[in-house]
C-alpha cells in the first residue's frame, strides 16, 4: 500500500489558488499543419521555433526545442516559446490580424490535491447498491492503510471495484481492443508486473526525467483506465483492458508541469493515432475566469482529427465547509469534457468541483472517485481519492464506446458517453449529463 507524501517523504504540491506562469508564452496560429508558421515567427518575430515533425513519432524534447527558441506542434497549430515579455508585445501586432490569434501566458500545471478532511478516514457508503442503466496530488488524494478504507460488508469488492461494477464495464463485452489510449500525468511504473507483457508507448516530456512513474499519480490512472481483465491478484480495478497503452509523462515526479508540455502531448498522442487522451492534472480557476482560448481551440482541432480529451474537474471543493469552487484548467475548457467525481452511494465527492460559469465552465459527466483501488509504484496497489481517478474511468469506458463504434467520430464517442450517462438526484451543475455508462 502507497503511502500518502510525495517523492522523498515530502508532501505532494498542490495547485494554488492563483494561477502561476512559467515566463513562456503559447501562440495560438490560425490553422492547424501550417508548415509556414515557423517560418514567419522568425521573419516577423525574430524567433527560431522548431516543429514537432522535427521529431521522432512527435516526441518533441521540451528541454531543448532542438537548439531553437520555442516549437511548433502542427497537428494543434500551437507555438510555445522562451521569447522574453519585450517581444511578446510586437506578435499581438503586425502578427495578430494575419498570423495569430492570441498569445497567453503559459501556465504551471500540477495534480490535483484535494483538501484533506482534519485527518479523519474517508468511510466507505453504506452500500455499492443497484445501477440500472438509463438512456467526465496534485490530483493525488488521500492514500491510507487499508484499515481506514474497510467498508461495510455490502460493499463487495472481492471480484471487482465498486467504480467497474457502477459503470457497468463488468456487464460489457467490449474490452478496448484497437483503441490506442494517451494518460498525460506523472508517467507510468514501466516495469509494474500487472503489466506484464502488454505493450506499452511511452515518452517524457519533463526535462531530466525518464517516463518511469517516481510519483505514483500516473501509475494509478493507467491502472484504471487500462488494467488487466485478470490480475495476478483480484480484485479487477481496469476498464480498457486490450486497449493499447501510451504514456505521456507532463508532470514531474513532483507533480508539477506546464502547458506547453501538456500540449506537446497531446500533439504525440494524435500523431500516434490515439483515439482518447486522459488528462488528470490543471491548475485552479477563479469564479468569472474566462477559459484558455489556446486549449479549447487546440480540443477543437484534436476532436477534428477524432480524438477525444477527457480531463478531471478538479479537486478544489471542500463541501464539507460550504467551499466550492469552479471547474479548473484546462478542463473548463467547452471542448474537453471535464469529469466530475462521485462516491459509492452515488453522492458527489466533497472534493469535485462545480460548474459555475455560463461561458463554458461545465462539468460534463461523473465518474467513480472515491476509495479507488488500482496499481501504484513500485509493483503495488494503492487507493486514492479525486476526480483524477473519476477521469480514467471515463477515458476508458470512452475506449470500450470507441472499440463498439469504430467509425464514430470523436464528437459521436463524446454524444455516445453523455447520452448513456445515468442521471443521479445531484444538482446538474455537478452531475453534467450524470454518472458514467459503459456499452454492453
């Protein structure tokens, strides 16, 4: 069992309230696979910027941007570069009416942590209850010892978890075969014996860190996402289980990354085919804060090229002290659908955030993220609270609707998990369509 600090004994970071900024900045060009930007960024800008083409597979070296100020991900048609304030100010300019359509300040991005309860164990519900079918740390929550997390006997988990068995993934007979699945987080343990034998596409876009899993955060989603139909020991914790496996490390194994990786990512996980990225990971958003017009023109355009984002809410509510505040970043963003988490009785996580504003803002579908039970490093298991284990949950059941529908668009796969979501007794503006539904 995983204990609950971070890396070295120390506690996880968490995101702050406030945004924070790395000093670079995202360019948001016109289209996307325009092969010219570059090109003009150095006419007009005077800035050297590679592209993500330059790169094997799309694996861009966020480190070095192969000697050049900053690089160009085609299949989004964004730009992240080093340049300085002083000349950020001349691309809004002679840049903007042709070449550009915004600049924004490149974010610090973290897993999400959620508020800790005064020390108190999080009791299992009272009951796993029926489910019948009608019709999205530092991310890192709670971890404890497994006598904290011993619920009452009606809470069966000997075969399966609670999530699988509320979702209906037990029940269905799609398995995510053929379906390539991105997780963006802290990376994944390589060598975790669960795993053994599966085929594994991995990449690190931290600088100095390889895609091996010193977190545990990422670890504990792939697990959900896409663990094994049989594990060496029960109980069954995965959904996708024959779905194939990327792992796009953004975070560090402090929990801690940026946008410009994160849209580096996304970008490796279209150009390799992926059908649905998992992104449990953002920062903190404000009441009234309009969302990032970079990220959701950059989800228009991977929905465009059929892949879906799927990304956690956020864990910045506290419930249980009248606390709750709004869907974070990037999942505010109208085009990811951003995941709500609910508990075992079908009650909304005290954690999950809201969504409170009319301009995108939304939560848009509920998954299983309380006492989630899946695979933690080195070779373990471990469970955790947050809407970043609600998230995997959605993403693989997305790859099951994909495998069923597989000449379904991006946004069909999206309609198909929304509509089939079953609606619970919860305000809307935490449910979204509802609770998560696999196909059977």
């Amino acid at each position: 069992m995983a204990n609950e600090s971070g890396p070295g004994g120390a506690p996880p970071a968490r995101a702050p309230q406030q945004a924070e900024f790395t000093g670079r900045y995202l360019l948001l060009g016109r289209q996307a696979n325009d092969t010219g930007l570059p090109k003009t960024l150095r006419d007009k800008a005077g800035l050297t910027v590679a592209s993500s083409s330059d790169f094997p597979r799309g694996a861009v070296d966020m480190a070095r941007f192969g000697g050049a100020d900053g690089v160009y991900f085609e299949k989004l048609g964004v730009a992240v570069t080093s340049s300085a304030p002083d000349q950020g100010a001349p691309l809004m300019g002679p840049m903007s009416a042709g070449d550009l359509l915004t600049v924004e300040r490149e974010r610090i991005v973290y897993v999400f942590q959620a508020p800790r309860r005064d020390n108190a164990p999080m009791a299992m519900p009272a009951r796993l209850g029926e489910f019948a079918p009608q019709g999205i740390d530092n991310l890192v929550c709670s971890l404890a010892a497994p006598s904290l997390f011993q619920g009452p006997a009606e809470v069966d988990e000997s075969a399966r978890t609670w999530g699988l068995a509320s979702s209906r993934v037990i029940e269905s007979s799609w398995t995510g075969r053929g379906v390539r699945v991105a997780v963006l987080d802290t990376g994944f343990d390589l060598n975790h014996p669960d795993f053994a034998g599966r085929s594994v596409v991995s990449h690190s876009f931290i600088d100095g860190e390889t895609a091996q899993d010193a977190h545990s955060h990422g670890t504990h989603c792939i697990g959900t996402a896409l663990g094994p139909a049989r594990p060496p020991a029960p109980p069954r914790y995965g959904v996708a289980f024959a779905a194939d496996i990327y792992a796009g490390k953004v975070l560090g194994n402090s929990g801690r990354g940026s946008d410009g990786a994160v849209l580096a990512a996304i970008n490796w996980a279209m150009t390799n085919g992926c059908r649905v990225i998992s992104m449990s990971l953002g920062s903190a958003t404000q009441r009234g804060q309009r969302y990032s017009q970079v990220f959701e023109t950059a989800a228009q355009r991977a929905m465009a090229g059929n892949t879906i984002i799927i990304a956690a809410a956020g864990n910045e509510s506290d419930r249980n002290k009248d606390i709750i505040n709004p869907v974070g970043h990037p999942a505010n963003c109208p085009s990811i659908m951003a995941v709500g988490a609910v508990d075992a009785d079908m009650k909304i996580a005290y954690f999950s955030t809201r969504g409170m504003d009319p301009d995108g803002g939304g939560v848009d579908i509920l998954g299983p993220g309380v006492n989630v039970y899946s695979t933690v490093p080195p070779g373990a298991h471990g469970r955790k609270n947050g809407t970043s284990m609600a998230t995997p949950h959605v993403a693989g059941i997305a790859a099951l609707y994909a495998e069923a529908n597989p000449n379904a668009t991006a946004r069909e796969i999206w309609q198909l998990l929304v509509t089939n979501a079953r609606r619970l007794a919860l305000d809307p503006a935490d449910m979204g369509a509802g609770f998560v539904q696999a196909p059977r």
